[in-house]
C-alpha cells in the first residue's frame, strides 16, 4: 500500500489560524504542491500580505517577507531585482490587492516583473470582521454594506483578471475557484503555470483564485462552496485570460 | 486495501471532506478534539476507495491517503 | 577620478558616492530639487552592471527597497519632502523590520506641495520617527559637497552595522550647489547578513517581518529597538566647531545654514563678540552632551534653521534651562544671509552679553 497524499514537504506542519472551512488552507497547500513539484522550495521566496493571510509566512516553508497592505508586488520586485534568479511570490487577498494595492499590482504587471501572484478573492475583508471590499458583488451584505452593496454609491465589484490581462506585460493569468474537486486540480495547474512563466522567463505571471469566507459569509463550509458556484463564477468567469505561446 | 488517516487535533470539523466524499463514508465524531472541534472521521473504511477527494478540499491538510 | 578632485553638483556627489559604497540597487521616483540623482544614477548604475528603476510611486520605491533590503544587497532611495512623506510607511516597516538601506532626502518648503526651494523643515519628521511607531533614523545632515560623499559612503556603513536605515538630510542648495570633491580610495565595510532572504538552501527559513501580535514579544522588539538606539547614540554622535571654544553666544546650526552661519560669526568676532558655531553632524543621534558642555561656557545659546524652530526643540533639551536659546529661522525657501544672522547674534549678545 502506497501513499497516495500526503502534506507536501512545503507545507508546515502546524494548524493554522484560519477559521473552519476557509479556503486559504487550500490554496496553501496548492503553491505548497508547485513548489514540491517544481522543486524550487529552496530558491524561493513568498511576499506575505496585510489581511487574513498575513501569517502565511508560518505556513510554507520558503523564505518569506511580509510587506505592508498593498505592496507585496513592490516588495517582490525589489526582491527579484536583487536576485533574478530566484522565485519570488506574493501571496494577497482582495482588499490588499484590488483595493489599496491597484497601483503596484497594475505597474508590476505592466514591467512583465518576472514574479508570480497568487490573488485570493472571496469578495469581503476577512481579517479585520467582514467589511465590503472592492470584489463585494452588487447587493452583498456586509459590515459596511449593511443593505447590500449599492452599485450607485459603492461602485462596481473589480475584475482583476480581465483588467491586468490588457497589460503587455503580463505572460500568464487566469481566474479560477478552489469551491469542488474538480475546480481545485485546475487551479493546481494554473499555479504552477504562473510559476512556470516567471521561472522561464516569459513575464508576469498571476492566478486568480476565487475562495470562500464562511465565517463572514455566515454560511456553513459547504454553503459557501456552493455560493462560490451561484453567485460568485457568474461575474467573476473561470478560465485562462492570457496564456503565453512558448510555455513548456 | 485503500485508507485514509486523519491527524485528529488539526480537525476544525468543517465537514468539506464528508460534504464531497462520493462514498459518503465520513462522518463527524461525537467526541472533542484539542482545538474542540468534533474532528472528521471514516466509519466504514473498507469502502473507501482511496480517490483522495477528501484530502484535497480539506483546508487543513488533515488526511493521508493511501491506496 | 580616483584620489582627484572634481566639480559635481550634491545631488551627483551622492550619486557617485552611493556606488562607490556599493549600492547594489537604486529605486527612483522624480521630485525636485532631487532629480539630477535619478538622473545621474539611471546612467550609472547600469553602466556598472547595478539596478536603477524608476518606480510607479514613491511609495512602490520604498517598498522596493524593503525587499531589497531584505535580501541583503545594498540599496538607496531618494526623494524631496512631499515624496519622503509619501516613503513614511514603508520607513516604518523597514526600521520594524531592522533593514538597512539608505534614504535621501534633499529638503524643500512645506507643508502640502510647498515650494520647491530649499528649507529644513523636514528635521521633526526625520529625527522623531516620521511614521507610526516608537523608531529612529540615523540622520546625517552634509553641510558641504564634499560632505555628501563622504556621509553617503557612511551611511552605508552605519545602515549594515546598525540594521537600520540611515537618512541623509541634504537641502535644495546642497543638492543643486557644484564643488569640487575627491572620491578617497576605500574598501566598503563587509558586514554578514545571516538574516537575509536569499532562499533557504543550506539552513532554516529566514522571515523579514515587523508583526508582533503577541503584547509581551512586540514589547521585547520594542526594547531591543531602543537599546540598539542607545548604543547608536553613545557611539555615533558626529558634530563639528569653529571659534567655539570661549564663545559666549554659540550658535548652532546645521547643514547649509551652518555654512552661512559661520561667515555670521566671523563677522560679530570682527565686531568684538565672542560668537562661536557648533555644527551637528548626525542629527540622530544628536549631539546633546557637546551642546550641553559648549553651553556651560557660553552666555547664550542662537540656532539657526530654515525652519520655523524644529531643532531648537533638542538644542533646549541639551541646555536644559541653564542658558537661555534664541531661535532665528526663515521658511518657505528664504534664506538667511550671513548679515542677518550676525544681526541676531549682535542682538543676542546685547541681551545677554552687556556688561
């Protein structure tokens, strides 16, 4: 009998902080199985963010740098401009990212910075109690959208993706959901994808990752899945948005 | 035989891996667990079948699969 | 141009000084009165195989320089007042998170856009923290061209040593003003980095960070911060005198004011006052003994700032009421001439000096 899963070598053994059924742990473990499999865990180096994941530099077993609330890919850049031959990742949420990070994530992007960017969207601020960020989709209710999100007064929920792939500096980006089985195995690939872009080379290279806050959702672990599926994919459609020709 | 492992005290008892078990042979245990959450665990294991569906939506990294 | 003297505007000097210390990295956003140092350094720093980039914001800047820093290469940004503002964040995250590296900050009018004339309006902001938190800068304030280099290649130093960032406090006339300056042959100090993240090959994982949610362990960090700044100030105070020795008004002035302040004090000795300058070097740490001691023999103390009085907040600590502190500054970009200051000083000494 043979092991079939078991925690990749990148993934720390401890519990972590977050709540039951948070998705963050599987994403955790999706750049913990890249970097296994691309067996970079010694030559890479993660940007952590403000926002619930912040503490991932406890999780994977990379060196790590936690930069301030928007800036990882400034940071990442400074890194990777210091040593151009290692890996360099950020890891952000929504609010980090979309919100108070528009304008490194959108200069990064435009400079093909040779890094990779794991983007987490699951529509709300976790960290600081459930507030609207700038993926709250129209009519959610939140902390600071107590009657919904009012497109009127609050704006439309960002897409990322669809934005950052109009950029020619961008080699690889796609949007995809870690809510069933099936969706988790393509998110896997487009993982490593992003790593495989800046790794040969090629450009910037972002997945976005559409993932689930049961906690401030005030839904069940199982019933933000599926939410993730209703009300989530509709606006926020999954698939490759920039693929580059010469990926091996 | 295929099995599964559970490494009980990283169990926050979110119930994905029961949730998307398509032999839906994980069930909560009725006792605690350190972090005092009522952890995941496999009733009829000789049912399993080893796909490892469990462990890849378990955010936890909670379960070892063998087969 | 090694061991020979030649004419460079400030901001160039700083340039050339930075890559003589080995800075590795340079990370730019234009502001004026600094940008013949973008300028100089985005035709220098590749020409020697180094990174110059120019960031979308200085914010993006200082943040580059975070995790540039943190892999423990020798980096440098610069900016002018509105821009070192927008820099505080990440300053405060680098001094949290012990990186060294060095920020330059070639001074102009505030507040808001203010002018883009000299001042030294900016010395709270540099010398009591600047962002959140309880930090220190090392604060080197070059009076002279010459100075620019020689405090850039320091300041280096002091940042590895320290595993502090260093800021360099120059004005817009140091920055735009050419003398001639001699570049000194020298070896840059080599300091290990076992901190840094270069990838984990060979030992356990290395984590650049300034979060501490745990009160008892942010409380520790806090304490280990202060006693590293105690020892900076026990070790590092810089600070230069002219004519001080039996000077009964002592002026006190930094940077380009203290230029032109010592042409004021050679003219009220021309008039029978025994006035007499004391220069800080290191604004922090900052020369509170050598102040406190000169003030035991002088009547009266005069500082002297382009600003509206920030320094002399320290120069009365120092003196600690014993002598009284007279203040003359000009704001906006207006500077004092030489005559003016020695009109204070005559005014002072007239106060305190009569016989």
């Amino acid at each position: 009998m043979k092991v079939v899963f078991e925690r990749p070598r990148a993934l720390s053994d401890v519990t972590t902080h977050y709540c039951p059924g948070c998705t963050h742990g599987i994403i955790h473990r999706l750049v913990a199985e890249v970097i296994d499999e691309l067996g970079i865990l010694e030559r890479t180096i993660g940007v952590a963010p403000v926002g619930c994941a912040v503490l991932a530099y406890n999780y994977l077993e990379c060196d790590w740098q936690q930069a301030a609330h928007g800036r990882a890919p400034a940071v990442a850049t400074g890194i990777k401009r210091a040593l151009p031959d290692r890996v360099v990742f950020t890891y952000q949420g929504d609010g980090d990212l979309a919100s108070i990070g528009t304008a490194e994530i959108v200069h990064a992007a435009n400079r093909g910075e040779r890094i990779t960017v794991i983007y987490v969207n699951n529509a709300i601020y976790g960290m600081t109690g459930g507030q609207m960020a700038p993926t709250t989709l129209e009519g959610q209710v939140t902390a600071t959208s107590p009657r919904g999100r009012d497109i009127k007064q609050a704006g439309h929920p960002m897409r990322m993706a669809e934005m950052l792939a109009t950029l020619p500096g961008v080699s690889y980006l796609a949007r995809v959901a870690v809510n069933k089985p099936a969706n988790i195995m393509k998110a896997k690939k487009a993982i490593k994808q992003a790593f495989m872009v800046q790794i040969d080379d090629l450009g910037f290279g972002m997945v976005e990752i559409l993932s689930t806050c049961p906690t401030n959702w005030g839904l069940q672990p199982a019933k933000a899945m599926e939410w993730v599926d209703e009300k989530m994919i509709p606006y926020y459609p999954l698939g490759e948005f920039k693929v580059p020709g010469e990926v091996k | 035989m295929p099995k599964v492992e559970f490494n009980v005290d990283r169990c926050k008892g979110c119930e994905l891996c029961a949730v998307f078990c398509p032999q839906k042979i994980i069930k909560l245990s009725e006792g605690i667990n350190k972090l005092g959450y009522h952890p995941a665990t496999v009733k009829e294991m000789e049912k399993c079948t080893g796909c490892a569906i469990c462990a890849r939506v378990c955010p936890d990294c909670v379960i070892k699969v063998y087969k | 141009m090694l061991g020979e003297k030649v004419l460079m505007k400030g901001n160039e000097a700083i340039g050339e000084a930075a890559i003589r210390a080995g800075c590795q990295l340079y990370f730019a956003y234009p502001i004026t009165p600094q940008s013949e140092l973008p300028q100089y350094l985005a035709r220098r720093m590749p020409e020697e195989g180094r990174v110059f980039l120019q960031a979308e914001s200085e914010i993006a800047a200082i943040n580059m320089v975070y995790g540039a820093a943190g892999t423990g290469a020798r980096v440098m940004t610069s900016s002018s007042s509105p821009g070192i503002s927008l820099k505080q964040e990440g300053i405060s995250y680098i001094a949290g998170a012990e990186l060294p590296c060095v920020i330059v900050n070639i001074v102009r009018g505030g507040p808001g856009l203010g002018g883009i004339q000299p001042a030294q309006s900016d010395y709270f902001q540099a010398t009591k923290g600047g962002g959140h938190g309880d930090y220190r800068l090392i604060v080197l304030a070059p009076a002279s061209v010459q100075e620019m280099v020689d405090l850039t290649i320091l300041a280096f130093d002091l940042a590895d040593q320290y595993r502090n960032p260093v800021m360099i406090l120059g004005d817009g006339v140091l920055g735009q003003m050419m003398e001639p300056v001699e570049f000194k042959d020298f070896e840059p100090v080599k300091i290990p980095k076992p901190w840094a993240t270069t990838g984990r090959k060979g030992r356990e994982k290395n984590i650049i960070n300034s979060l501490y949610l745990d009160p008892t362990k942010l409380e520790e960090h806090n304490w280990h911060l202060q006693a590293k700044y105690r020892e900076i100030a026990e070790k590092e105070v810089r600070y230069d005198t002219y004519r001080s020795e039996d000077a009964e008004v002592l002026v006190v002035a930094y940077g380009i004011t203290a230029r032109i302040a010592r042409t004021a004090v050679d003219m009220a000795r021309a008039q029978g006052i025994a006035a007499g300058l004391l220069r800080p070097i290191t604004l922090f740490p900052f020369p509170t003994e050598a102040i406190a001691q000169a003030a035991e023999g002088a009547k009266a103390l005069l500082t002297v700032e382009l600003s509206a009085g920030q320094m002399v907040e320290d120069v009365r600590l120092a003196v600690n009421g014993k002598r009284p502190v007279y203040f003359y500054g000009r704001t906006g970009g207006m500077m004092p001439t030489p005559e003016e200051i020695c009109r204070e000083i005559v005014k002072v000494a007239g106060k305190e000096v009569a016989e």
